[in-house]
C-alpha cells in the first residue's frame, strides 16, 4: 500500500474475500467518503437481492478443477456441454453435498518478484498515460 500512497495519497485497500458487507457496500460505504445516498441505495440494493446477484463475478474455480481432472487423465472433455456438466456437478458436489464454498480451495499467488514486475508495468502505463492525456492525445 506504501508503494501506491507514494503516487495516490488516498488509496484505500479493500479485503475483496470479506463476506460481512458486500462489495458495492463496502465499496460506496466505507471506500468512498461523503456519499450518503449512494451508500444507502447500495444497501438497499444488497437487501433486495440476498437471492439474486445484479453483477456476479465468474467463478472459474470449478472449470479449473475439470480441466485440472481432464489434464490428469481422471475424466475425458470431449465438448464443451460435458465440460459446463462436469463444472456444474463439481460446483453442486462441493456446495450442496459438502456445504461448502469455492473460498476453502487453496489460491496460489504470484511471487514477490513478479508483484513487482507487474506493478513497475503498471505505474510506468499509467504515467505515460496520465502524460499523454493531460497533452490532449
């Protein structure tokens, strides 16, 4: 976070993996200050739709368990309608059966020394960015 307050003095780092509130609550409750109402709708909206997700993300964890099966050799992805059923047995096996979320799969992270890399990539894009707009390109 240092590293970013250097060049944006008013960062503030969101825990994406924390169910208590959700993402646009926390985002427009917490993230951004001053902003009531925009917090108050995005409380109503979760409110509402405890049931149905307005803007789901994808979950590849479960395609990524068949294609890890299919590399394997356990099972045998001949089209991509075996591939979405394996996926969705997978997904319903491990929510339904076992009551469990995608979330107890172990994530693999990227080293230090690539975090690195792709930051150093990415403020030297936005700086010629931020260079190139502010000369009306």
């Amino acid at each position: 976070v240092a590293r970013y307050k250097e060049f944006f003095p008013n960062v503030v780092v969101m825990n994406y993996h924390d169910k208590r509130k959700s993402l646009l609550e926390r985002f427009y409750c917490d993230a951004i200050p001053h902003a009531p109402n925009t917090c108050k709708k995005a409380k109503e909206m979760m409110k509402n739709e405890r049931e149905e997700k307005v803007n789901g993300s994808y979950d590849a964890v479960y395609e990524e368990l068949t294609y890890a099966a299919h590399r394997s050799g356990m099972i045998n992805v001949h089209s991509k309608e075996y591939c979405e059923a394996v996926t969705i047995a997978i997904k319903a096996h491990q929510e339904k059966t076992l009551k469990l979320s995608s979330d107890v799969f172990p994530r693999a992270c990227p080293s230090g020394q690539i975090l690195d890399e792709v930051w150093d990539i990415s403020l030297r894009s936005e700086k010629d960015f931020m260079k190139h707009a502010s000369n009306g390109l």
